[in-house]
C-alpha cells in the first residue's frame, strides 16, 4: 500500500530543487501544476497554488546516525536544529526548513527494535 501527501506551493520549481539536491529526492511524476517526488518509498508532491501550505513536518527517515549526519550537511545552511539525540522519542534527529518553511525533519531510530517498514 502507498499513499501521497500533497502540499501547495507558491515556489514549485525552488521547492522541489531544495528536495532533489539537498535530500537526494527523485521526481516521480509531472503533472501540469503538481510535482511529484520520492524518497526511499515516501512519496509527496508539491502543487502550484495562490498560497503556500507550510504546516506539519515532512520526516525522512535514515537507516543509522551518518545518514542524519550526512543529511545535515546537504541541507547546510536550512538547518535550525543541528543533529541531536531526543531521548523522549529514542532518535537522532536534525531539523531544517525548506524555501517556504516547511519544517524538515531528518531521524534515525536508535530503538533496533523498532521496523516502520
């Protein structure tokens, strides 16, 4: 089973560049005004719209720490939270946010016991 989550854009092109470069994110699909875009089976895709949706937090998910490591260097200067560990959640997590500010969200499990495949 997959699924898409849509956001509304005002800067499609800009939006989907920060993805493709900074979190290796493939274009799946074009359509006339939505971009759809996959990372690691994550699919979600940015339409061109009057406004921008800059709610929520769009998490990738790494399989160990040099993953979120190697994702915040990438994403360079849009990190506002440097790679951490979050003790509440058993992660290691950064934060960013993209061209519109959208919160970006890059985590490992530490849990080996969890499977979120």
């Amino acid at each position: 089973m997959t699924g898409i989550v849509f956001h509304a854009t005002e800067r499609r092109d800009a939006v989907v560049e920060f993805y493709r470069e900074r979190l290796n994110a493939s274009v799946r699909l074009e359509q006339p005004d939505c971009t759809i875009l996959e990372f690691d089976g994550f699919l979600f895709g940015f339409c061109e719209r009057d406004a921008a949706d800059d709610c929520g937090i769009l998490t990738f998910v790494y399989p160990d720490r040099d993953g979120v490591d190697a994702a915040s260097e990438r994403l360079g200067d849009a990190v506002v939270t440097e790679p951490r560990e979050n003790e509440t959640y058993d992660i290691y997590q950064c934060f960013a946010e993209d061209p519109e500010g959208r919160t970006v969200e890059c985590q490992v499990f530490l849990d080996e016991g969890v499977d979120i495949e």
